[in-house]
C-alpha cells in the first residue's frame, strides 16, 4: 500500500471536480476500510477526498492519500470507482492510429501498472484497446477506429469519440461542425494538443538514383504532368505513382504543401492506399515507383530531400522535423471537447503530452516534442548556402556568429511568428511557456542559453539585426511572463540567458518565396 502526504491544492481541485462526492459526505458516516489486494493490510479512516486516483484518508496517522490502484474500498461513503468500467472511443487519422496511438495507450497502461489487450475489430481499421487491472477486472474498453483524420470531428461532434487524431490542424468546416453540436471552437485551446510531429517523405525503389526533387516537381509528378523519368534526369522509363487515399489527413498534408501551390490536383493513375505500410512496401518493391507517405513509414523504401527553389536541400531529419525546416514537416493532434469524458480518456492525453511519452512516440517511428541538441558543425549545409547564396552577406558577421557558437549546440526549440508582425505562432506561445517551465525547474542549471533571432532578407541589412534582436527579447518576455503567470515571480536565477541577432543570416528557407521568409522568421535556442 502506497501512503503519502496529500497536498492542499490537489484537495481543492477534486473537491471542484467532484462536487456530488463532497455533497454526498455531508450525509451519513463517512468511515471506509481500504485494503490491499492481498488482504494482508488495511487501513481505516475518514474519507475525505477521491479524485479518481487517490483516496484522501483522515486517520489516526493524520490526513494520507492511497492510490487507489493498491487497494479496495469497502463501506457506504466508498466513492464509484471511475477508474474501472470506462468505455471511450478514439476516431482519425490512420497514420495516428495504426501506430502512434496503440503505442501511447501502451505507455498510458504501464503507468497503470495494468496490461493492455487488443481484439481486432470487425472492419479493417479497428480494434478494441482493453486496460486489465492485475487483479482481472477491466479498466477500461478504447474503441479505436483509424478511419482518416476528417472521420475525427463527426465522432466528437456525436459523442462516439472523447478524443479525435488528426494529422493535420482542424478546418474551418469542421470547426463549423463541432459549432452545431455546441461545441467551442478548439484551436488555440487546451483542446487542440500538438502530441507529435510528423514529415510527409518521397520514398522511391533504393536504387532509383533520383538525388533530389523540387516541390514543383513533385507536383508535376503525382499529378501526371511528368510521366517519365527521363524528364528528372533518370533513364527512359514510365514513373509509377502511389499515393496515400483521399480521406487520410497525410493526402490532405501533401495536397495542401505541394499541390495547391503548384494549381495541381492528383493524377488518375496515381495508385491509392489507405494503409501507409502498404503503399511503401509497394514502392520498395517497384524500381520505377515514387510515393508519398507520413516520416515513420519509409520501411524500406529510399527517401529522397526536398530541393528547396534556391538550391538548397532539406532532409527530412527528426532534428530538422522539430525545428519545423524540412518542408513538408507537419504536427500531429490530439482533439477533445469540453463535454464531460472519463478520467482514462483525460489521463491518456495528459500522460502523450508528458515527456514520458516520448520513448512510446518514437518507437512507434514519430518523433517526439523532447528537444533535440546539434552542433554547428553538424548544421555544415546551412552554413555552405549562407555563404554562396546571391542574398546579401556580411562575412565579418558570420565570422561572429561562427566563433560565438563555436563550443556551443543549438537546440530544435525553434521560435516562430505568424506572417506580417512580431507575435508568436499559438505553438511557438507554448513551446516557450514550456521552456520557461523547463528552466525554472534546473534542466539547465550551469548553462548558457542564447535566444537567437533571424529573419528574412527582406529590408535594410542592419535594421534586420536589429529587428531579429528584438524578436529574440519578445521571445524572452513571454517565457518571463508565462512564469510570471505560474509562479507569481519571473525566476530565471538557475540559467545564464543572454539575447543575440544575426538578421538574415544562415536561412532555413528560400528569401524568394513566402514560405521561405516565413521559416527564417524565427528565434533559435543555444546552449552552452
């Protein structure tokens, strides 16, 4: 039996959340008797709390919590154990649910201390997730169903689903959905929850000797206006097309990066898949194919970078992924509504959030939110296209900039604003709360931290470093201000934060399109 100290604020949360418990111990004794499973210890008391996970005791021994996971309750005043007997539904996207989602659910299970059986549904697609308690009786029962992304906010809206995947971020349709069901609108919110991230890859057969592909020609590709390799530089040969289906939020990604920007749509012959293992098997197996699919399937298939309109080229690397350079890199979502759900459904996206989910999100082929460090030395491409790239170019500045992080390592937390102004993306707003969070809590204790700015090449050299400083000290006002929020005081003493701007130097993207200048908008993280 597991017995600790139960903190004030916590009591006053469950007593929010569970009023008509409250109401009901005002009413008759409110002795319990917990014991362990094994009946070898019971403890006798008071109930004075229960928030789904923790009994709240006063006793002879004073006020102690019980995880309610070690023990049973007996007597009147035992709360309904609401962590036995839940039954929710998981609707969306299928390169959620094939993987990353069971994987989630395995992690949210081991927390549990439980075990986790699955039973294959009576469609494709769909299975049965069980939570067995040790003792047999069943925790809860997931109805998961991988039908696409846009299947998500019908089973929300009607009440099937508690929590909806998606592969990429709600439409505006779909918000208008939720809407008639009386529904708030979830973007921006604590209901629209960014759990991975993802990259949309060209794969092709391993000894296709394509070195690189453009967007524009990948548009020309999957819509049929290039039909021989010949015409990228191959051998005289028809180029076969697979394609993920119409209703899988990966298609949706893809259409939206690289078709809509180009005015094309996708080509009858392109062969359609619903399952992404399925289609990049195919293409491994087809030395004239060419796919598209999600980062955690490339299987074995070649992945092909992305040449950029300037020349550069971007790999779908995790680094390059969560610093959001890669171009078809995209975030995968987690969707609840604010209808009352069960504690598992809660606790599950809670705990896909937490850092412990991580090593779950990768071996499932994701790529976690947990930042990832590299080198200047490592990040040799972008330094090579700064220095031979037509934009104007100050060399006695990267001189600066290559000796000042010279003995340091950047970090994949990358700071984003939305297009016109200085504010930051509603992602970028979250990933520095939650850096400021991470400070404040020692993880970098003996560090330097740099907050870089960057921008694009637009304007008057100077007056962009400048600007890019400034950008880097907003960003350090709103992690002050997010502590500020949490804590009452903005305590940064247990790290060295400094600011630098370096204007439009080393960009991440081409200064000739949009997108690009939007990417090089951006403050970086150092550490040292």
């Amino acid at each position: 039996m597991r017995i600790t100290r139960f903190g004030i604020g916590g009591a006053v949360a469950a007593a929010l959340m569970f009023g008509g418990l409250a109401h009901a111990q005002d009413q008759g004794d409110k002795t319990i008797v917990l014991k362990s499973f094994d009946g070898f210890t019971q403890l006798r008391g008071e109930l004075v709390d229960f928030d789904g996970e923790r009994y709240v005791l006063e006793t002879r021994l004073g006020r102690l919590e019980i995880d309610v996971f070690q023990v049973t309750c007996e007597g009147e005043a035992c709360p309904a154990n609401l962590l036995f007997g839940a039954e929710f539904g998981i609707y969306g996207s299928n390169a959620i649910g094939s993987a990353l989602m069971p994987a989630l659910v395995e992690g949210y299970t081991y927390t549990l201390d439980a075990d986790l059986v699955r039973e294959p549904g009576d469609e494709e697609n769909r299975s049965t997730l069980r939570i067995v308690h040790p003792n047999g009786e069943e925790m809860a029962a997931i109805e998961l169903a991988a039908l696409g992304s846009g299947t998500a906010y019908a089973a929300l809206a009607d009440g099937t689903a508690a929590i909806g995947m998606s592969s990429r971020p709600i439409q505006d349709d779909e918000v208008a959905l939720l809407g008639a069901a009386g529904i708030p609108d979830p973007r921006n919110s604590e209901r629209e929850n960014v759990v991975a991230l993802d990259g949309v890859i060209i794969i092709t057969h391993q000894d296709n000797p394509l070195s690189s592909i453009s967007l524009a020609e990948i548009a020309g590709v999957f819509s049929g206006q290039i039909t021989n390799w010949s015409e990228l530089g191959g051998s005289d040969r028809p180029i076969n097309v697979y394609a993920r289906d119409a209703g899988s939020g990966t298609f949706d990604t893809f259409r939206s990066l690289v078709l809509a920007p180009n005015g094309a749509e996708i080509g009858a012959d392109a062969l359609s898949f619903a399952d992404p293992n399925e289609l990049s098997d195919s293409v491994a197996q087809d030395p004239d194919g060419i796919g598209f699919v999600g980062f955690a399937y490339a299987r074995a298939s070649r992945v092909v970078p992305v040449r950029l309109e300037c020349g550069l080229l971007s790999y779908p690397t995790t680094f390059a992924i969560k610093a959001e350079e890669y171009p078809l890199a995209r975030r995968l979502y987690l969707y609840t509504t604010d209808r009352q759900s069960t504690i598992h459904a809660e606790n599950l996206v809670k705990f896909a959030l937490s850092d412990n989910a991580a090593p779950f999100v990768e071996d499932a082929g994701f790529i976690s939110l947990v930042p990832e460090g590299q080198s200047l030395r490592e990040q040799g491409l972008r330094l090579t296209h700064a220095i031979v790239a037509e934009d104007e170019f100050s060399l006695p500045l990267m001189r600066e900039m290559l000796t000042e992080f010279r003995d340091a390592e950047r970090l994949s937390t990358t700071f984003r604003f939305t297009p016109g102004s200085s504010q930051l993306t509603a992602q970028s707003q979250r990933d520095a709360e939650r850096f400021a969070r991470d400070i404040i809590a020692g993880k970098y204790d003996g560090k330097e931290i740099i907050l870089v700015g960057f921008t694009d090449s637009i304007g008057q050299f100077e007056l962009n470093r400048a600007l890019a400083t400034r950008r880097a000290q907003g960003v350090l006002f709103t992690m002050n201000e997010a502590v500020i929020n949490e804590a009452g005081s903005a305590d940064f003493s247990g790290a060295n934060i400094t600011v630098q701007g370096y204007g439009e130097l080393t960009p991440v993207g081409c200064n000739t399109t949009f997108a690009g200048r939007v990417a090089n908008r951006r403050v970086e993280v150092w550490i040292r």
